[in-house]
C-alpha cells in the first residue's frame, strides 16, 4: 500500500525546515534531533513507579530505568532502544515507548541507556546491555513475581542489541531469554537488498543514513561481518527463543528482517513476522506523531500478552 499519509506530511515538514542530511551531519548535532522529537511526542503515560539506576560496564557506567506498572507484572521486558547505536535516549522518546509497554503488557520494563558511539563504539553498547540483562536476571524477584518469563524486545539498532542479546545468552549459559521482541532490526550489515537500494524506501532512514551509522558504530568494514555485530551471520541460531520479528513496509532494513525470521525459523525457532503496511522505519517510536506508533505498539502488547498469559516458567524450551 502507499506511504501513509501522515508520514508524507512529516516528511514535507522536515524537507521544509531544511538542515542537513543525517550523513551530512555530526553525532551532537543530529542528538539534538531526539529533543525535538521527544517534544513531538509529549510525556508519556503515569505508570506505579519509576527507578532510576546507574550499573557498571567496562570502563565506565551507563544508566538504566525501571518502569512498574500498578498491576502485578506477569513479565519482565528488557528494552533495548534504537538510534544506530549513535542517537537515542532513555529520557526522551524512548520513556514513552517504555511506559506505554508497562502500561499496556503489565509487564515490569527495564530501559537500557547504553553508552553511544562514537565516543564508544562497538562492542560497547552490547557489553552494557549484556551487563544490564545479567542484573535484570540477578534481580528478578524484586521486579516481578518470581516465574514470570524475561522478554528482550527492541527496535532499529536496539532490534539488533536484542537479537545479539539471546545469542550471548544462549552461548553464555544464562540469562535464560524467554522471548525476543525485534522491531525493524539491524541484522546484516549488506547494504545492498532489494529494500535498501529501492528509491521508495530512502525516507527518515535512507542507505546513506546507515552507512553514516555503521561507520560511527563499527569502523572496520571487515569487522563487521562478525555475529556479534550481524547476527544474520551467526553459525547457528537454534536454540535461540521464540521472536516476534515487525518490520516496515517502507524501510531499507526491511528485507534483512525478514531475511532473519526465515532463518530463526529454518533454524527451528517459533517465528511470528509481520509487517507494518504503509509504515516507514522509526514509526514505532513516534508516539502522538504517526498512528502507526499506536498501532505498531499494540500489535506488540498483544503478541507479548498473549505469550505471557500461556507461559509456563517450568516448561523446557526445546528446539
């Protein structure tokens, strides 16, 4: 179906204020982009309570919020937001999606400030998030009643982080991942699919856009082709847990999405993929900006209720 209408409005907006292009630009100058549009998207719901945590890394700390909602969690959602490991940010757009998740899968959501690149690139955004998961592991009791299953979830390059998060799990023994929720997420790093070359698809995330990303994230071409930063690559994804796996119509990251679903299920993995029509990369995000968000975020609210309400913390996962 055609690009939605108000993401073309959005757009000629954008097209009007004029400003460079992404890949024209500097990392602190385009952060200033997420302040604009976290004040697009307003304030997000109340929810019980909210914690503020610092933890640890490796060289540094990065921070974390834990978001309650007034019911009973029947899970634990760890978040892992998008941005191309360069932008994105747990106070702005982000604390809405998180809230509203809480809210919506009464579920118990630990957002994941990790440390950005270029300032810290790759492996740093995975070694804080694994470090956050490990806690989120370690102090499951005190955010949930105990069995309720542990959900990672993210978009975009979060997608990303969270998809690696099960692989590091799986290898690593522990955390045991119930669930894997990915959000139009970064894969592979081949730039040249059907879906990042199409003209159609060159919008609020366009190939030079990513390529600017990858660049700041991961210098070495070469590099790039490990797992751990192209999990598409992986030598195996048995055993890796059941995926919800959304992608975008309009988005070049679209055919390396799909590509993932097939393989996590050639691989024996329990695979739901949709797509949302008419939608381009970073709706789900955009809260009180496209409907797509509210559309986008309720499609998975119903996909983790409806994995929540069937689980069973005794059940052995077998693949």
């Amino acid at each position: 179906m055609p690009l939605e209408p108000s993401s073309l409005a959005l757009l000629a907006e954008l097209a009007e204020a004029g400003g460079p292009a992404l890949h024209e630009s500097t990392p602190a100058i385009a952060r200033l982009g997420d302040m604009i549009a976290a004040g697009l998207s307003g304030a997000g719901p109340e929810v019980d309570s909210v914690r503020n945590l610092e933890l640890d890394g490796k060289g540094g700390t990065f921070r974390t919020r834990v978001l309650r909602p007034s019911d009973p969690p029947q899970a634990i959602i760890v978040y892992f937001h998008g941005g191309g490991w360069v932008l994105g940010d747990i106070d702005l757009q982000y604390d809405h999606v998180g809230r509203r998740l809480a809210n919506e899968t009464r579920s118990t959501v630990v957002l994941v400030n990790y440390r950005k690149a270029p300032e810290y690139p790759f492996p740093t955004a995975l070694e804080d998030s694994y470090t956050a998961l490990c806690w989120v592991a370690d102090h499951a009791t005190e955010l949930a009643p105990e069995g309720v299953p542990l959900i990672v979830a993210g978009d975009s390059a979060g997608g990303n982080i969270a998809a690696v998060m099960t692989h590091w799990a799986r290898d690593k023994a522990g955390p045991r991942i119930d669930q894997q929720v990915l959000v139009y997420p970064v894969t592979d790093c081949a730039t040249d699919t059907e879906s990042y070359l199409a003209p159609e698809n060159q919008l609020m995330l366009d190939r030079d856009s990513m390529l600017w990303f990858w660049g700041h994230y991961l210098p070495d071409e070469a590099a790039r082709t490990h797992p751990d930063a192209s999990p598409l690559r992986a030598e195996s994804l048995a055993g890796l847990p059941p995926a919800l796996v959304y992608v975008a119509e309009y988005d070049p990251l679209r055919d390396e999405g799909v590509a993932y679903a097939h393989a996590l299920r050639a691989s024996g993995v329990p695979v739901t993929l949709r797509e949302a029509e008419g939608q381009m990369h970073a709706f789900f995000q955009m809260a009180g900006v496209l409907p797509g968000h509210e559309e986008g975020l309720r499609l998975v609210a119903d996909h983790i209720n409806d994995f929540a309400s069937s689980y069973d913390s005794k059940e052995i996962r077998r693949v």
